[in-house]
C-alpha cells in the first residue's frame, strides 16, 4: 500500500528546518562571536578583546557585527544552560582564546 504524500513530508519538512537552524561555521568570526554569546548566556567569563585580539585584522569588523546581532539575541534568550552545554561552550571558548 502506498504511503500518503503528507506522511512523505513531515520527515522532509523537519529535516529542512534543521538545515536552517545550524548555526555559523566553526573557524569563522561568526562563530567565534556564537560562542562568546552563548557563553555569556552559561554565565561564563569571556574577554571578548582579547578574542577580539587574536582574530586577524581582517576579520575583527566581522566578529564585532556578528557580536552585536548575538548580544540583541541574548538579552531575549533564557540565560541558563545544562552542565555538558557549559562545559562545551566553555572548551570552545577557550580555544578560541588561544588560537
């Protein structure tokens, strides 16, 4: 018996909306800038200049646009995270930091 094209999509569907909600690629400024605003949203301590330091010149102006837009997000957002997250974010965040 064939399955009804309204069954088809919904796998289709959900599967699209994953693919929008990814967020910027890892070793960008964007996701640098992903990074220190969700940890922000964790509670952890960043030093986004010393972040901000260590992009090159080239890409600070990206990583300061991306910050701004995030930081509107956050003030939105639930500032709280599970542990894992944290400690995750925290790994990635620092490094960020030594990089």
């Amino acid at each position: 018996m064939p399955v009804p094209t309204r069954y088809l999509a919904v796998p289709l569907l959900l599967g699209l909306s994953a693919c929008t909600t990814m967020g910027p690629e890892p070793g960008t400024p964007e996701f640098a800038a992903a990074q220190v605003s969700r940890a922000y949203d964790c509670g952890l301590r960043v030093d986004r200049g010393q972040m901000l330091a260590r992009l090159p010149r080239e890409e600070r102006q990206r990583f300061v646009a991306a910050n701004a837009s995030f930081a509107v997000k956050a003030y939105k957002a639930p500032r709280s995270c599970e542990a894992s997250e944290r400690a995750s974010v925290q790994r990635d965040v620092a490094a960020l930091g030594r990089r």
